[in-house]
C-alpha cells in the first residue's frame, strides 16, 4: 500500500526542484528569477493553490500557461469578471434536458426514480471548476483576475481550495482524483478575503530588473538587435520612474520591440520613440509627462 509520505517527490507530476521549474519554464519561453521558480516548484510540490498578485502586464497568466506547456499539462481557465456566478464557475444542471426526460418517462414511474434519473452526470454541464477537480490527467487550473468577481464567488472558491473538492447537494461530493495545480492572478484592485488568502501561497510578481527584461524581449522578438533591445528596456525603466497612469508593461517592451523591427528602426533615438510612443503609454497625460521629462525633443 502507497502511504502519502512514501510519495517519491522525484516522480512529482510537477517540478523536482526550484532549479528544475527555472530550467523547464525557461525552455518554454517564460524566464524566471529565484523567488518566481521557488514559488513555482513549492506550489506543486506542497499541493496549494498560489496566488499571484501584481500590475498589469507583469507575467501572471502567462506564468500558469507556461508550467502547463512545461509539464505537459492541459490548461483549465476561469476568467473572473463582475456577476460570474456559480452556474458560469462550477456547474449547471441542464434543465432542457431534463425536462425532455421528465416528458418522455412512463407516467407510472414515481418521483423518487424521476429524480434520481435527472440529476445525474449525464444531465451536469460542467464548468471549469468542477472540470479541473474531475480530470485524471495532469492538470493546471488558472483562475484569472479573481479580485474582478463579486465578494460572494471567493465563497464558492474556499472549497476547492482547501479540500478539492465540490459539493453538489443532489449529488454529493466530488473530490479530486488528482490535485490541479492552481494558479489564482489578481491586480489587487480590491483587497481577497482573508479566507482565500489563508489557504493559498503567495506572490507579488512585479517588473523584472534590466537583465531579464532585456532577455525576455530578446527571446520573444525575432530580429530585435542586442542593442535597441538594451536602449528599450533602459528608456522603459526610465518610464516606470516616472508618476505615470499606467506604467508600461512586459507585454509593452514586448510590443515595442516589434515596433521597432517591423519599422527598421535600428537605434532608439528622441525621434524614434516619441513617433512610437502610443506603443508603450496609452495615456495622452503620460505621453505628455514622459516627453517633458524624458526631455525628448519633439
Ligand atoms: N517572465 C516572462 N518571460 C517571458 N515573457 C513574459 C514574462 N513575463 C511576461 N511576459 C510577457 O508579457 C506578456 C504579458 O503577460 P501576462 O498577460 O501574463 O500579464 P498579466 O500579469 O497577466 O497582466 P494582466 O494583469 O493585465 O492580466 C506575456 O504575453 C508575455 O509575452
Ligand atoms: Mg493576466
């Protein structure tokens, strides 16, 4: 009999090491520091969800679409948004269904039978929760952008965080077969309950330093020389130093840099980027600033 602690961590379905998730999630395109490949190892390896929390274009949903191409994984994805509700989340009963079944069953059949004849698996649509707690393959299960739902879904998540598991009252409880690895993202426009916190792992994902943004743009864009893509990431720091509306992103540079290859710009002067600005800063009042303080000669 295989006891949980006799579990061989080298046959994890996840990562053997923090240095082993570097390596794989690199190999996939998605390079890390330290603390990211830690996290990422940690949450496979401890089975707990992880809450990835950060500004906007800083790599958080593209962290779980890497470990999944990494491991092998098929990706589950629940976009959070105002007014996602448990039958959009979890799961629904297909009443059309149903009713077809309740007109064509012999009338002598008693309700009890009807009853246990329609709530069953073949009349359940399931949604991504429920489908990533029920798969047996390996799977990643991103649930993006949490802080968008209403307060009351954080209450539909608390179960299959801390139990992978879903209640259905006609059905009983399903429980994962085998444990997704899940990935929570939020811009922390609102505050998560201290709840759905508790049961989670931890981490703040902010913009990576000079060095692996550099790499990252030059991985990402073909044709991108050495140097343009040092100048971009340089001038995007200086960016971010700036007091701007929305600081630009890793998807920014990434976009930048194709700007500059698709208008054969090979080296980034005042003129270069304020003709492309509206690539970085779609802000007119953060155009405007980083022109004055940029002291980019227009
Ligand atoms: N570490 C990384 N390695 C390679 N590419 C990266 C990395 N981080 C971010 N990127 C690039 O940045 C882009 C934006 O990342 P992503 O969509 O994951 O941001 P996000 O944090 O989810 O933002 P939002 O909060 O707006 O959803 C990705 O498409 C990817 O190309
Ligand atoms: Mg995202």
């Amino acid at each position: 009999m295989i006891r949980p602690y006799d579990r061989d961590v080298s046959t994890s379905t996840w990562f053997q090491s923090p240095d082993d998730a570097a390596t794989r999630l690199n190999a996939v395109g998605y390079l890390t520091d330290t603390p990211t490949a830690t996290t990422a190892y940690l949450t496979g390896a401890l089975e707990k969800p992880l809450l990835l929390e950060g500004p906007a274009g800083v790599g958080k949903t593209e962290l779980a679409k890497a470990v999944a191409r990494a491991t092998d994984a098929e990706l589950i994805r629940l976009q959070c948004y105002e007014g996602l509700d448990e039958a959009r989340a979890l799961y629904e009963w297909n009443y059309k269904k149903q009713l077809l079944r309740i007109q064509a069953t012999d009338t002598s059949q008693d309700w009890e039978q009807t009853h246990d004849d329609i709530f069953t698996d073949e009349f359940l649509l399931t949604r991504p929760l429920l489908t990533a707690i029920r798969r047996t393959e390996p799977t990643v299960l991103l649930i993006d952008e949490v802080d968008k739902t209403d307060v009351e879904v954080e209450g539909l998540l608390l179960e299959i965080l801390s139990d992978f598991q879903v209640t259905i009252p006609e059905m009983g409880t399903v429980s994962a077969v085998r444990k997704p690895f899940v990935i929570l993202t939020s811009n922390a426009s609102r505050e998560l309950s201290e709840a759905v916190k508790r049961r989670c792992l931890y981490l703040h994902l902010d913009y990576p330093d000079a060095k692996r943004e550099k790499e990252i743009v030059l991985s990402q864009v073909p044709g991108v020389s050495d140097k343009v893509a040092g100048q971009l990431v340089e001038t995007i720091g200086r960016m971010r130093d700036l007091e701007l509306k929305k600081s630009p992103s890793i998807a920014e540079s990434v976009d930048w840099a194709r700007t500059l290859v698709a208008l054969q710009i090979g080296k980034l002067d005042d003129a270069a980027i304020t003709r492309t600005l509206g690539v970085v800063l779609k802000h007119r009042s953060d155009q405007e600033r980083a022109v004055r303080e940029l002291k980019l000669g227009r």
